[in-house]
C-alpha cells in the first residue's frame, strides 16, 4: 500500500513538472543564438507571456538590440489574414513581453532583432489551443 501510494506521488510530480513547463525553443538568428519561452504550453487565445534571450557568438547576452515579435495567421475561410506584432521591453538581460492570439489554430511567429543598423529574425510557429 505505502509502495502504491509513493508511486501514485512520484507519477503525478513528474507528471504536474511536464504540464508546468514553459515552452521554450531555440533558434539561431544570423550569427544570435536566441531562446523564445512562452508561459503558456499550449499557447492559448488572448495574452501569453514571452521571455526573449539573445546570446552573440561569444555567448555573451546581448542587451542593446531592439527585439520584436511579429505574429501572423495565413488567410482561411472566412477570415482575412492576421497580422500583429509585439514590441519586447529589456527587463535584465532579457526581453519580454506579451502575444494576444486572437484565434485558435496555427500562427506564424518571427522574432526580429535589430542591433547597429543590422535586422536579424528567426521563425517558428505555435498551434494555440
Ligand atoms: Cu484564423
């Protein structure tokens, strides 16, 4: 019984550990390394929280750029194409700010990050719920 009860504890904790992680992803933008965490997984309709780090070659944080997220759904029927874009703030080392998806289904997300003149972006998309 104590055995069953103790397994019961550690299949739920690793479980909630899954459900409660951030969706992060990482992606190179030129010659940036950039780490995209959103904190809602699966994304969801209205605001979900993002979390932007911008590495350079070195490694090092990059905290002079101007980062943005553009974020899109393609035209479908009935429906004209769908485009937003979210200014990210620096907070620390790291940019943040919020999506508003208006709509469940698949959107396009492109993370541009400008810095000395130079435009970097890197894409992934998101199946909100
Ligand atoms: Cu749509």
């Amino acid at each position: 019984m104590k055995k069953t009860v103790m397994f019961t504890f550690i299949l739920l904790m690793s479980a909630g550990i899954v459900w409660a992680k951030d969706y992060e992803i990482q992606k190179k933008a030129g010659d940036l390394s950039v780490v995209v965490k959103m904190d809602k997984n699966p994304a969801v309709m209205g605001e979900n929280g993002a979390i932007v780090t911008v590495k350079d070659p070195a490694g090092k944080e990059v905290t002079d750029a101007e980062v943005k997220m553009d974020y899109s759904m393609p035209a479908m029927p009935g429906m004209p194409a769908m485009n937003y874009s979210a200014a990210l703030a620096l907070n620390g080392n790291t940019y943040q700010g919020k999506l508003n998806y208006s709509m469940a289904g698949p959107w396009n997300i492109v993370v541009k990050i400008v810095r000395g003149g130079k435009t970097s972006s890197t894409k992934f998309s998101v199946d909100v719920q």
